[in-house]
C-alpha cells in the first residue's frame, strides 16, 4: 500500500512539474508573413520575432501592417539574421515596446519605422546599416543612447526628432550628411560629435536641444543650415573646420550662452565664411583661431634627450605646448608637455631623445574646453 501511495505522488509530481514547464513556455498568439520571404510570430510575453530572408514590406498607412491590432502588446522585437530591411511604418506607435535587436543583415531602416515608441529604451543596430529613414526614431521619447553605426552613410529627416531623453550622440565618419530637422527637440542632448565625412548639417537639425553644452563639427562640414542649432540655449562653446563656407541664417539664434568657438582655420579665412542674419551670437563670441608656430629649435643634451624651442607667432594665453618624439618605425619614444605665459612667445622643453627619428609638436588649448589650436608641426631629428 505504501509502495502505491509513494508512485502516486511521483507520478502527481512529474504530472505537475510537466505543466508547469508547458504553461512557463511563450505561447503564440497570432503569426503570418510580412514580406515575400518573411514571417512574423507574437507570442504571449510580447516578444515579436521577424524570420526569413530577404526585405520586410513597407506600409505606407501603418494600420495596414498586420501586427497593428497588437501593437500595444508589443514589448520586444528581435529581427532574423537574414532580414535585409526594416519596412516603412513597422513598428509605428508600438507604445509598449522597450528593445530591438537587428541581426546583421539589415542594411535600411525605413521611415516611421519606430516612430512615437514612447517607451522604446535600447536599440541593438547591425553593422550593415547605410540608411535611417525619416522619423525613424521620432518621439521615442525614452530612448536614452544609441550607437550608429560606421556603415550609416545617410541620417533622414526628423530621424531622432523629440527623443527627449537622449542625452548625447557620435556621428560617425561613414556619415556624409544630416539631414533636416534629425535631433530637433532633442532638449535632453548635451554634446554632439560628428565625423569628418559630415560636409552638410540640414535646417534646424539640432534646434530646440536646449541642453546642448558643446559640439565638435568634423572637418568637412562647409554648410551649416538655418536654424541648425536654433535657441541652444545651453551652448557655450563650438569646435569647428575651416572647411566651412556658408552659415544659414538664424542657425546660432538664441544662442545666448555661447562664449567660444575654436576655429581651425586663421582669422582671414574666417572673413571669407558667408554669415546669414541672426547670428550676432555666434560673431560676438571669443574665436579662437588656429595658431602658427614659427619656429622649432632641437638640440641634444647630455642626458639622451632632447631641448625643444618653439616659437608662437603670437603671446597666447592659456595654452599648452606638446612635444612628442618618435622612432624610424613611428613608435612613440617619448612626451612632454608645458603651459605658456600670457605674455610669452616661445616654450623650451626636455623630451626623451633615445632612438627618436622625429618630433611632433602641437599646441593645444587650455584650461578649460580642450581643443586643438595649431596643426601639429613635424621636424626630423638630424
């Protein structure tokens, strides 16, 4: 008797630990295709998965995309590695979803893709990327970061429009340019950099980012829109090319915190950049012009290193003067650096000389924001 009682409760126990494992597995709750080679699976924990080969549809009127009735359901979606696009209007007003991931595969990402995900807070983005669409990312007003890609040549318009919580972003070099309107209202963004590829910055691109502090513009941009970086408030400081030939107007309005821009170019190429009206911001504040130095003097000592004049065309405050050595190979032997008076034209330093073939120096700006104020200046050792 005791040993039936006994293979009872085995049995109950297996029984009950049996549904337990089939009730704890993600049910589907509606399925089909979207797109010619796609299909699409929702189950019951939220999670939307795309599978196949090939482009997703793209929708012109998302309630034509067939999850829409579900959309709020939606809390994860994770894209096949095979999947080569995002369709138009996808994901568009999926309000409860918090993460992506894109398998590799997926080179464009179509327009209105993610708009209004209000509580979309991550974004894991293949390295085959070339293309976000417009309003992409508009209004996903929790996302907090996203990297881009070094494959994304071409932001769209209003792209990241409104993500209120992104609080800094880095263009990379493969991007040559942004469009209008990309991170309007971002008012959460503090700094921005861009890449040396980025040759245009759209109308109002960066308006309203009313917490943007500093930008760092590659060397390439030469046109800078209207309304690029309108009421910043928060702006006080611009690092920005000498490739620049055109600023559209009202692009620096209301800038009224901005104090420096640090200019890579000289004062006479500076009168030469075609200025709309509405700037009075931007050309009252201090411009740092790139610097020259004039003359370097290398001498050995009795110590295997090096003495290092350098001579400024000018007394320069709040500088820094570097001094690097290399070997014939180009591996770095050794680095000094010195601060140089407010009323001073030359710095000598004592750098490491052992095997050194060559000296780099460099002047750099100081206390403060870091920017570069000359080009680096390269002698070889004889």
């Amino acid at each position: 008797m005791k040993k039936n009682s006994f293979i009872v409760c085995l049995l109950l126990c297996m029984v009950l630990c049996l549904g337990f494992t089939v009730t704890s597995m993600a049910a589907t709750v509606e399925s089909g295709v979207c797109g010619e080679n796609l299909t699409w699976d929702l189950d019951d924990t939220g999670k939307l998965t795309i599978e196949g080969t090939g482009a997703m549809t793209d929708w012109a009127s998302s309630t034509k995309v067939p999850w829409y009735a579900k959309r709020s359901s939606i809390k994860t979606v994770v894209i096949g590695n095979s999947v080569t696009s995002i369709g138009e209007g996808a994901f568009y007003s999926c309000d409860s979803l918090t993460s992506i991931t894109m398998g590799n595969s997926v080179t464009s990402i179509g327009e209105r893709a993610f708009c209004y995900c209000y509580s979309l807070k991550s974004i894991t983005m293949g390295n085959s990327v070339t293309s976000i669409g417009a309003y992409a990312f508009g209004y996903c007003e929790s996302l907090t970061s996203i990297t881009i890609p070094d494959s994304v040549t071409s932001i769209g318009a209003y792209a990241f429009s409104s993500c209120n919580s992104l609080t800094s972003i880095t263009i990379p070099d493969s991007v040559t340019s942004i469009a209008v309107y990309a991170f309007y209202y971002c008012d959460s963004l503090t700094s921005i950099t861009m890449g040396n590829s980025v040759t245009s910055i759209g109308e109002g691109a960066f308006g309203y980012c009313d917490s943007l502090t500093s930008i760092t513009m590659g060397n390439s941009v030469t046109s800078i829109g209207e309304r690029a970086f309108y009421y910043c408030e928060s702006l006080t400081s611009i690092t920005m090319g000498n490739s620049v030939t055109s600023i559209g107007e009202r692009a620096f309005y209301d800038c009224d915190s901005l104090t420096d821009v640090y200019y890579d170019g000289s004062e006479e190429d500076w009168r030469k950049i075609s200025f709309g009206s509405g700037n009075t911001n931007l050309t009252i504040a201090t411009i740092h012009f790139l610097k020259t130095i004039t003359a370097i003097e290398i001498l050995a000592t009795e110590n295997s290193k090096l003495q290092v004049t350098v001579a400024l065309d000018e007394p320069v405050a709040q500088t820094i003067v570097m001094v690097a050595t290399y070997d014939a190979e180009g591996r770095f032997v050794g680095f000094v650096s010195q601060a140089v008076l407010a009323d001073s034209q030359t710095a000598v330093l004592e750098v490491e000389a052992k095997n050194a073939s060559e000296v780099k120096t460099l002047l750099w700006q100081g206390m403060g924001t870091m920017a570069p104020l000359s080009v680096a200046d390269t002698k070889t050792i004889e």
